[in-house]
C-alpha cells in the first residue's frame, strides 16, 4: 500500500494529512495554527535558525503526531506542499507559472527537497499562477483535482476564502481569475471599523433572512454607502447585531458576485468547503444561478495525488 502526505500550508492554519495513494482516503490527520505567517514571525525572531531547517521542523513535528494517530512509522513516505510554502514568506519562494495554463496537461513549477538523516520524506513543494496583475497558491492544486470537463464553453469556478478567486476556464485553460479580498474585508469590519459594534459574530446559525437581504441589497447599490447601513440599521433598531452580521456578509458576498453577471459561463462551480459553501451557494441561487459545488478538501487531495503520481 502506498502513502504520500498531504501538507496544505496556508497563511493563517497548517493540516497535514496521510492519504492513501490508491483511494485517496484518508488515514489519519492534524492540524494546528503554526500557518505561514505565523512561523515566519517565528523564524525571524529566532537569529540563528537556517530558513529551510526551520520550516522542515514545523512539519515533522506534526508527521511525529500523525506517526501517533496512525501507530506505524511514516519515515520515507513523501510529503506534498501545496498552499503558501512557496510564497516569499514561506520555505522557499518558487516562481509562479504565467497563464493561460492547461489544468489538465500542464505542470506547477514545483521544487523538491530530497530525503536526509534528518528529514526522511522526499517533499515536494507546489507554486502557484499568475496573471499580468494577479496571483494565485494552493488554488490552483485544489482546480487540477477538480476533473474539469474540456469544452469550448467558459466555465467559472469559484473558490471562496479570505481572499476569494474567480477562475476562467475554457478548453481546460485557465485563461483568466480575480482575487476578491471579501473574506478579509469583513473581518477588518466586523472587528476595527465603526461598524464593529454593530455587529455580533454568529457562525453557528446561518440567518438566510438577513444575509439574503444582504446579497439583494448589493445588488443596485453603491458599496461604500450600503455598507454605512450596517451602523444605521442599528441605530433605528430595524435589527439585532447578530442579525446584522449576516446582513453585513451578505452585502459583501453579494458585491463579490454580483461581477460575474457581465460573463456568459456555461457553468458556474463553487469549490469550497464547510460555512462558505453554504454562503456562496446561497447567494449564487439568489442571484439566478443553479452553481455546482466541489469539495475543496477531495480537490485538493486528488490534486497532490497527480503530482505524487507524477514524480514518483
């Protein structure tokens, strides 16, 4: 049976995963807040660490806790890395491959690191895209193990997140994407502008009433007053905070989305997982739109997996 290690690093969050070759199912997994960011703080303040040494360490730490979960040694199982570890903030910075790029048939730049007596995993760390003006890491993994159909029609992928991207497609070319800074933008509101007490953070419960009126209000609006309405729905009690931030990202979702309606797309597919999922595909349905929706923790396995298949 063969194994490879699925590293997706990204800014914020870092989760490894042991992932059966054949299957692509999962056999064990970890995951912690040591993302990019914070383990460049860390590697900065530590003067006498080598860059690579220290990235490498963060990750075996957690292999030691999947070695744990699974009961057997992982020494020479290959790690794949996908996500910010190629960034300039990362272990190491790759280049980004430019587009138009075929999903199917190209190659990411990738960079491996071979076994030592110190590190026993050959790891292999993915780039990312580019555009003229735009960048992408990690998503284009997650897209590559989307099995995108090939046909002449575009089609329009969104992956959502703290920085969300709408990708292109046509004949399995990624012709073009954008990255919508939607995620961070509502959690700079929610928390440091004048509208932070007008909201009160829910994830638990999705409030579809508010977060729909939300997304329609955008629709015809110009954001950066609609926004101020946040402060005054409170101000004239037409609603409760919590009610309000699910106003609050409904307006915010329905201002990202409401760019794709100059594109004639002869599908639109939401790649995501958990709460976002939910949102995007609401809001898609509320805007006219019947979106597919793909697994993004599956896309990306099956993503690395063709890598994995590739190199060894």
């Amino acid at each position: 049976m063969q194994y490879f290690i699925s590293c997706d690093w990204g800014t914020s969050s870092f989760r490894l995963r042991l992932v059966e070759v054949e299957t692509m199912i999962v056999l064990a997994e970890t995951q912690s807040d040591k993302g990019i960011a914070a383990t460049y703080a860390a590697w900065q303040a530590d003067a006498n660490a080598e860059r690579l040494s220290f990235y490498i360490d963060v990750i075996l730490d957690q292999v030691h806790v999947l070695e744990q979960l699974y009961a057997r040694s992982l020494d020479h199982v290959t790690i794949i890395v996908s996500g910010m570890a190629s960034a300039s903030i990362g272990m190491l910075e790759l280049p980004y491959v430019l587009i138009p790029f075929n999903i199917h048939d190209g190659l990411l730049e990738t960079y491996i690191i071979k076994a030592t007596e110190a590190c026993r995993h050959n790891i292999i760390v993915i780039s990312g895209i580019k555009s003229i003006n735009d960048v992408m890491r990690g998503e284009e993994t997650m897209l590559a193990g989307c099995d995108i159909s090939h046909t002449n029609n575009e089609q329009l992928f969104i992956l959502p997140g703290t920085h969300s991207k709408h990708v292109t497609i046509q004949n399995s070319l990624i012709t073009n994407f954008k990255t919508f800074m939607t995620g961070e933008l509502f959690d700079l509101l929610c928390i440091k502008s004048v509208l932070a007490d007008s909201v009160e953070k829910d994830d638990a419960s999705f409030n579809a009433i508010s977060f729909l009126r939300g997304v329609n209000d955008s629709g015809g609006s110009d954001f950066l007053n609609i926004i101020f309405h946040v402060r005054t729905n409170i101000l004239f009690k037409k609603c409760s905070k919590n009610e309000n931030y699910h106003y609050l990202s409904g307006l915010l979702i329905g201002e990202e989305l409401k760019t794709i309606a100059a594109g004639n797309y002869a599908a639109v597919t939401i790649v995501s997982a958990g709460n976002l999922r939910t949102l995007y595909a609401e809001a898609l349905s509320a805007l006219g739109y019947t979106p597919l929706i793909k697994n993004a923790e599956d896309a990306l396995i099956r993503g690395q997996a063709t890598i994995y298949n590739h190199y060894i």
